[in-house]
C-alpha cells in the first residue's frame, strides 16, 4: 500500500509530499498543534495531520457530449487504498482559525483523459491528458459538517475526481469522519465518481 506525506514550508506557501519514515510517522502519530487552532474543534484537539484514505471509486468510461466524447484512465485505480498523510495548512486565509488539511497540488499520478471530436471515443483521440498531480483538501467547514474535494491536476486542466460538503455519514473529535461521495454517477468532467472517504487524525 502506497504512502504519502505532507510538508507544508511557511515561507514559500507550498506543500510537498514524501513518504515517511518508521520514525517520524511514531513521532508525528499524536502530535497535536497548540492552542484552539480549528474553531469547529475542541481546544488543544486540532491534529497537526490527518490520515485520508478512499476505497470504491470507480473510472468514468467513454461519456458522449456535444457531439464529442470523453474517456479517463486508471483515475480510480490511482487513488483507491492510497494512504494519504496532509498537513494543517494553518497559513492559508482564515488564520488561527483555518480548518483545513492539504492545499496545494502534489505530485500523484491521476490517470489519463481522453477526448475526441466523435461520439462512442472511436479511434485514435484527439486529446490526451496525462494527469501528474493531485489537489487534495479535506477539512471541518461548520458545525456537524465536513468538506472534501480531490481533483486529478496538470498545468491549468482539473478534472473532479471526489466530492463531498455536508454532513458526513460519522464524525468525531475534530475530524474523524467517513463519508461518500456527491458524484454518484459518471459527468463527462468527472475522472472518477461513487467511493468513499474516511480521514482519521493523526499519522496512522
């Protein structure tokens, strides 16, 4: 099973991901950030990483629209049972009070887009996209709720891959939670739809 970490640097506003090792993941397991950090959770209970995961994604096949068609490639199989470690991206607007884990996108292979200018993705395409990054975010966005966005990233193309905001199917503590996806059936912008998402604080 494939891991990812998150390091956030301050003076650069960017994020980077590296695996991690036995030693830092022991260490960073219960490490909490001080004071009354995320204002949806307790004081002293907002963890300095969470741990995402997703399992049931599915890739969205060949869609037809405009006279075109659209297919994606290995969007799910990308994503699904990946342990993803993000960071409390406590810099970014709203402060102190910032509820968010994850920001900028990182380098995780998403799959392939492609698009042609005939219906049924018949022949050779006339498009592809090879998507090279993730944007990965999750975080408490009220009381009781939850956020969630996950899109496939390369240059200015963004495909939505996950997506939840609402009340999640469990939740507690700060932001120990799983929930569906919104994207229940396949959308021709969509890489992936269906699947679930359980964040669980700390570095597991």
């Amino acid at each position: 099973m494939t891991t990812v970490r998150a390091q956030f640097n301050a003076s650069t506003l960017k994020a980077s991901y590296t695996a991690g090792t036995s030693k830092q993941q022991a260490f960073d397991t219960e490490e909490k950030l001080a004071g009354d950090v995320c204002q949806w959770c307790d004081t002293d209970a907002t963890p300095k990483y969470v741990t995402v995961t997703f399992t049931g994604l599915t890739t969205c096949p060949c869609n037809n629209f405009n006279g075109g068609s659209r297919k994606y490639t290995n969007v799910a199989e990308n994503i699904n049972n990946v342990i993803f470690h993000l960071l409390h991206s406590s810099f970014l607007p709203g402060g102190a009070d910032n509820c968010i884990w994850g920001w900028n996108p990182f380098a995780h292979a998403c799959g392939t887009q492609e698009t042609w200018s005939i219906a049924n993705c018949a022949g050779a395409p006339d498009d592809t996209v090879v998507m090279t990054n993730l944007l990965l975010r999750v975080g408490r966005i009220g009381v009781g709720q939850v956020g969630c966005i996950v899109d496939g990233y390369t240059g200015g193309f963004v495909c939505e891959i996950f997506d939840f905001d609402g009340v999640p199917t469990t939740l507690s503590g700060c932001i120990n939670t799983t929930f569906d996806s919104e994207n229940v059936t396949c959308v021709f912008l969509n890489g992936a739809y269906g699947g679930t998402c359980t964040i669980q604080e700390g570095w597991k």
